[in-house]
C-alpha cells in the first residue's frame, strides 16, 4: 500500500509562499499526462515522514480536493543553509505503465581484498531502472564478499530483477577493489633541509 499524503491547492503569490513556509508547508506543484500542472502545498513534517519511507522511487497517494493520484517526487529543492526542502515536484504516474527513476546503490557485505589493504572505489552510486511504478526497488543491494584486490562488478555482472530492467551501459563499473598504493621512498635528511633552504632563499627574494 503507497504511503499517504494530503495536499492543498495554493496561490503562487510570493507572499503565500512565504507564509506557507513560515507555517510549516513546502509549497509544491502536481504535474502528469493527464492532470494540469497544479500549485500545491504539503506539511513539511509529514512530507518527511512520507519521504524517509518511499524515497525517490516510490510512489505516494496524493489526496487532493476528494481526489487521489498515484505520484512520485519527480524533483525537491533543499535549502543548501537550512537544509530543508523549499519546494518539491510530484509527478502523476499511470500505474500499468512503466517508468524509468534513478534508483540508489548500496554496498553491502565486506570484500576480502579490503582485509588485506586493498581500497574499496565505489563509482556508481545510482542505476537507472524501467519498471512499473510499484515495482521500482528502493535500492539495489550489491555484495563485495567475492572481491579481492584488482576484482570489480560491472553493471554486466548484475541480473536484471523479476519486475524491472536496468539501463546502464554493461560496462560501467560500479564498484572495485585497488591495490594498495606503493609506499613513497624514504627521503633522506640532507632533503628536507635543501628544501627549507630553497623556500628561504625564494621567500627572502620576495
């Protein structure tokens, strides 16, 4: 069952906006094939409420005037101060149609090549998905406990899931385990000194 949250139609005057703000709303706008782009307002607390549980990819029952539309946050500004939500976008999806959403990368277990020095490079944090909107995954678990020093999962390695499809290129790593980096040879005394010596003369020159 998709999560619940109610909304408010609202004026796009910038002093409503503002008010709104101020009285705990994030001011918002409802958008989809087959509703007109709407001026909306949610309750912040229970926005984020509703959000820490479906994340991006999932999808929200949006009560709105006795209506209720199946919806995704398509977009969110954040405060980059106040780090708080300033505005968010829904967007309405048809739920026998597929979609495409950025769906998170989680690492989970512990490579054995870490154990021995190597360097965990974790470079693909998001896999784009096409599913049903009720079949997006909040996550994409994938395990590190067979990677030594020099081995790597490519989005090749992945299976497609039972309800969605990945998109991403095969050949794009999203995780590998580097060498440890070769220790830098000891320098002797005698260099530091000539350099102190080197910055000295440039700084008194200056």
């Amino acid at each position: 069952m998709a999560a619940v949250l109610k909304a408010e139609n609202r004026e796009t005057k910038k002093s409503v906006l503002n008010k709104l703000r101020r009285d705990g709303f994030i001011p918002a706008v409802l958008y989809g094939d087959d509703v007109e782009n709407q001026p909306i307002s949610v309750e912040e607390k229970v926005f984020s409420k509703v959000y820490r549980e479906v994340g991006r990819s999932g999808v929200i029952s949006l009560e709105l005037q006795n209506e209720t539309h199946p919806v995704m946050v398509y977009d969110l500004q954040i405060d980059p101060i106040k780090n708080h939500v300033v505005h968010a976008d829904f967007l309405k999806v048809d739920m026998n149609v597929e979609v495409d959403a950025e769906i998170p990368v989680q690492l989970v277990g512990k490579a054995p090549g870490e154990k021995e020095g190597g360097i965990v490079q974790h470079s693909l944090y998001t896999l784009n998905i096409r599913a049903l909107p009720a079949n997006l995954p909040a996550s994409i678990e994938v395990s590190l406990d067979d990677l030594n020093i020099g081995d790597s999962i490519a989005v090749s390695d992945l299976k497609d899931g039972a309800d969605y499809t990945i998109l991403n290129d095969d050949e794009e790593v999203i995780v590998s385990v580097l060498a440890p980096s070769e220790e830098e040879p000891e320098t002797t005394d005698e260099a530091p000194a000539e350099e102190a010596v080197e910055e000295g003369e440039e700084n008194s020159e200056e």
